[in-house]
C-alpha cells in the first residue's frame, strides 16, 4: 500500500472525483480526514466506510473561511497527530457569459475554487514545513489550458491554481514538500450524467481514446503524485483528459 498510515484531508470528498479519491487512498492504506459543507453527506459516507474498517472521519467546514479553515486543520491534528497530504478538491460551478454573469456568480466560484484552495494550503504548508514533509495536490482544469464558454470565474480559479502551484513548488521546495495539480478532462460525473447522450458522444470525440473518463481516474492520478513513486515531481500541472483536443 503505497500511502501506509498516512494522514490525508481531502475536500469536497463525498462526491464524484473527491469519493473516488478517497476510496482510493483508503484502500492504499491512508488515514482520510473528509471537508464538506453537507453534514448529511458527510456523516452518511464516513459511517459507510468505518463499516469497512476504515480510518475516516469527516469534518463540516467552509474552505473559503480562515476560522473555518483553522477548525478544520486542528480537528485532523487532534485525530491524527500528521497532516501528509492535502487534496484541494472542493469547487463550485456558476456559470454564465461574461456579459450575463453577475458579481455574485464571480465571488461564489473565486472565494472556493480559489480562495479556498490559498487558505487551506496555507494553514497546511505550515505544519508541513515544520514536519519536513508533505504533498499539496490541487485541482485543476482542461479548461485552465483552453478556456470554455461561459465559464470566466471558473477558468480563472483555475487558471490561478496552476499559477500557485507553481509558485508554492518553489517556495515549499525546501522545506521538502511536493506541489502538483491534476487537470481532468470530461469526466463522468453526477454533472455529466444529466447531459443528452448526443452532446456526451461530442464530448467523447474530443478524446483521442474517444471516451470519457471517470473518477477512478483522477485518483489514481492524485495517489501516484501523493507517493513516493512521484518523489522527483513537483510543480506539475498533470493533464488526465484522454487527450483531449480543444
């Protein structure tokens, strides 16, 4: 098990990608520490997996509110003694054309997608620092890279997380932790699955394999960079989209 008794907070984990990384880094033996606002969901998905024996436990918390942020870094400290890993996962969508889109719909989709990733890695990187260690995944975005209509505050959050990635590579560095961001492709999500089945054969056709992808494949994503096998990667901005073709 390549993530042995390490201690992982994942957030926006009860759903989609962020389940799916957490099954994963569960079953590669980590200890998980679960971020959402959904309190329901949140107790609902830990009880499910301590019935498997598993060590999860969840958290209800803003991850575009400092307080909040702290509560939530101190509650994992209490539980585990060692934050290892941080997977910025938690994101909004609140789409419109930038002639349609109002303030609201901007702040909404800055203050978590962005926001929330700067404050969270901030309270993480030093305890990190002072551990010596540690491994920083953010998510990312295809659309960071090509832009999609009716998505600026989106493109945007995720046009800056690649920015900070890069630049808390090089800050952090020394202190040995890793920075890296994944940016998926279409995936098949809850989201996804809504759409006609004729606007998902669009979508596949972008895709050199012709497919869309699945969670499952972001994790393992996620789990390769947060291991050591991924010791000399840092500063990445790792594309899982099947080859995508804008």
């Amino acid at each position: 098990m390549k993530l042995y008794n390490k201690t992982a907070i994942i957030t926006g984990g009860c759903r989609g990608i962020g389940y799916a990384t957490v099954k994963k880094f569960l079953n590669e033996g980590a200890n998980i520490v679960i971020i959402d606002l959904n309190k329901e969901e949140i107790n609902d998905t830990v009880s499910y997996l301590k019935d498997y024996g598993k060590k999860v436990e969840g958290i209800v918390a803003d991850v575009s509110n400092k307080s909040s942020v702290d509560y939530a870094i101190n509650f994992t400290l209490e539980r585990f003694d060692s934050i290892d890993i941080l997977i910025n996962n938690a994101g909004v969508v609140e789409d419109a054309q930038l002639l349609k889109m109002n303030e609201s719909q901007w702040d909404k989709v800055i203050d978590v997608n962005l926001k929330g990733v700067f404050l969270m890695t901030q309270a993480v990187a030093q305890r990190m620092k002072e551990q010596k260690s540690g491994v920083i995944l953010n998510a990312s975005s295809v659309v960071s890279l090509y832009g999609n209509f009716g998505q600026s505050n989106y493109v945007a959050a995720k046009s800056g997380i690649n920015g900070m990635t890069k630049t808390w590579a090089r800050e952090l560095g020394r202190y040995n932790i890793r920075v890296n961001s994944v940016a998926p492709g279409f995936i098949l999500t809850d989201m996804l699955k809504k759409i006609p089945d004729k606007v998902l054969g669009m979508m596949k056709e972008k895709s050199l394999l012709n497919e869309i992808g699945k969670p499952e494949d972001i994790a393992n994503a996620y789990a390769f960079l947060a291991s050591e096998e991924a010791r000399f990667v840092t500063g990445t901005i790792l594309s899982v989209d099947g080859g995508l073709v804008p």
